[in-house]
C-alpha cells in the first residue's frame, strides 16, 4: 500500500484595503466565513479560513487591509496583525485590483520586498474588465516590481482561476501532519464570527453613513429552550453615530438585526434571538488598552 504524504502550510492573503480578500478566502473555502462590503477596511482582524483537500491543509491567513494611515490606534493595530504574518507563513499571496496601483499599494509593497517567503501575485476582479489585452502593461509592471513566483489574474467573486491559484500554491507547502481536524474551518469561536456578521450588516446597511469608529462586542451568548440568545453591544464614540445606528424610531437598528440573526441562524443552525444596544465609549478606537479589552491587540 503507498504511504500518503500529508502537506501542511499557512498562506496569508494580503494587499491594500478593498481589494477582495475576504472575498477571495470565502470562495476558496466555498462558504462565507470573512465579512466583506464595498467599504474599505472593513476587515479588522486576522482570520484563519481552513481548506482541506485530501492530503493537503492550507491555513489562509486573512488580514486587514495594510494602509498608510497610522493617526489612531486602530490603524497601527490593523497594520501590526496584517504585516506580523509576513513571516511567519508559508507563501503569500498579494491580492491586487485589476489596473490600479496607487500610494496604498506601494506602501504594501515595501512589506514584501525585502520577504524572503515565496509571493503570489494575483489581479483580482479581472471579470470587470471589457479588455484583458489592458492587463498586459500590468502583468509586466508587477513581475519587474516583485519577480513573483507566479502572477495570476483571478476573479475573487466569480471563481475563475482559483484552482490554479492553489496548485501554484501547493508546492511551496511543507510535508506535515494536519494542525486542524479535516471538519474545522477556522480557528474563530462562533461568538467573534456573531459579532463580525453584526458589524457586516451595518457596514451594508448604512453605507457612507456608517462610522468608522464602530465595534461590536458580544455581552452573551447562551442556550435556552433549543434558542442561542446573544446579546451584542455595538460601540461608537460620539452621540451622533448612536442616532445614525438606531434610526428613526429604532427601526435601523431593527433591520440590522433581523438582517444579522437571519445570516447567524444558518451560521449556528439553531434559532436565534438577537438583542442588539448602541452604546457611546469615547475614544475607544484610540485607546489601546480599549482595544485590547476588544480583542484588537490580541490577535496582533
């Protein structure tokens, strides 16, 4: 009988806010496990989205979106958990958009220059694009920058080249035991993953309105009578972000989240009932012991 040879790596997804990672990682994995919204930044923590085929185990690291701007805490953090994976994976895997490139991205690429750990390029959103002969400048532009290991245009979105993209990734990832059991996907509790699906929901839901200084936090989280119960609190920092969330009468607040406890029922398969309260912290997003108590400075 032929012995099997078991592979098992980490592969962070990295690149600048609004790219498409999470979106990226959500149809690797085939399921929705990282919020996404048009909104950039609207990833905040590393994530870790598990793919198993067979004998392979790639552990996709999420990050936010590494950005130049460093004013309040919440930025330096998000660029501290982006850039503190770079050198602890396997591969990575630079997510750019289509034929932009712009200050952000330059301030990614001086990340990666100097990694000695194996890049993927990929031009993501490449369906929105009338012309692919367009992407030819750019396909030179990147290898002259990077010299990567492969240079891939995919669309996130529309699944197109995601299989080359792990194949091209494969042989770069190390003969090892599996670190996670064949069923586990990620290595998040259903209370973070509830809070996330919270804040993607107001993400959505208020559009330009939304402020940037929000966080949810999960008060409880419990079973009774065949029914989780979760309680979340959502955080802002001024009086007038409140209002904005709660809307006339409540009825924002309302719409986020039945919207929300739709998407956790089918993420927890039970019954779900979901009280939700907007509470007004100022200055929490500058605050690093704020934040830490948030769960931010962990995960960094």
């Amino acid at each position: 009988m032929a012995l099997t040879t078991l592979q098992c790596g980490y592969v962070a997804i990295v690149g600048r806010p609004n790219v498409g990672k999470s979106t990226l990682l959500n149809n690797i994995l085939g399921r929705k496990l990282s919020i996404t919204s048009r909104k950039p930044q609207t990833t905040r923590h590393t994530l870790l989205g598990i793919l198993n085929e067979g004998e392979l185990q790639l552990i996709f690291v999420d990050t936010p979106g590494i950005h130049a701007n460093r004013d309040r805490a919440i930025n330096r953090v998000m660029n501290k958990a982006a850039v503190s994976v770079l050198h602890d994976v396997d591969v990575i895997v630079l997510v750019v958009d289509r034929l932009e490139w712009g200050i952000e991205d330059e301030y990614v690429a001086k990340y990666l220059q100097s990694s000695r750990v194996p890049l993927i390029v990929v031009i993501n959103k490449i369906d929105m694009l009338a012309e692919k002969e367009l992407l030819l400048p750019q396909l030179d532009f990147l290898f002259d920058k990077f010299s990567p290991k492969e240079l891939i245009p995919i669309s996130a979105l529309r699944r197109v080249n995601l299989s080359r993209l792990i194949s091209s990734i494969r042989p770069f990832i190390p003969t090892s035991a599996h670190l996670f059991h064949q069923d586990q996907i990620t290595d998040r509790n259903e209370r973070f993953l509830c809070s996330e699906i919270i804040r993607e929901k107001m993400t959505r839901k208020l559009g330009a309105e939304l402020p940037y200084e929000i966080t949810v936090e999960i008060e409880a989280f419990y079973v009774e009578a065949s029914i989780t119960n979760i309680h979340a609190l959502i955080l802002v920092e001024r009086e007038g972000q409140k209002k904005i969330i709660i809307g006339d009468g409540g009825k924002r607040l309302r719409e986020i989240g039945k919207c929300a406890r739709r998407d956790i029922e089918d993420l927890i398969s039970s019954k779900v009932m979901l009280r939700t309260w907007v509470k007004v912290r100022s200055g929490w997003s500058d605050d690093e012991r704020a934040l830490r108590s948030l769960g931010y400075l962990d995960n960094s």
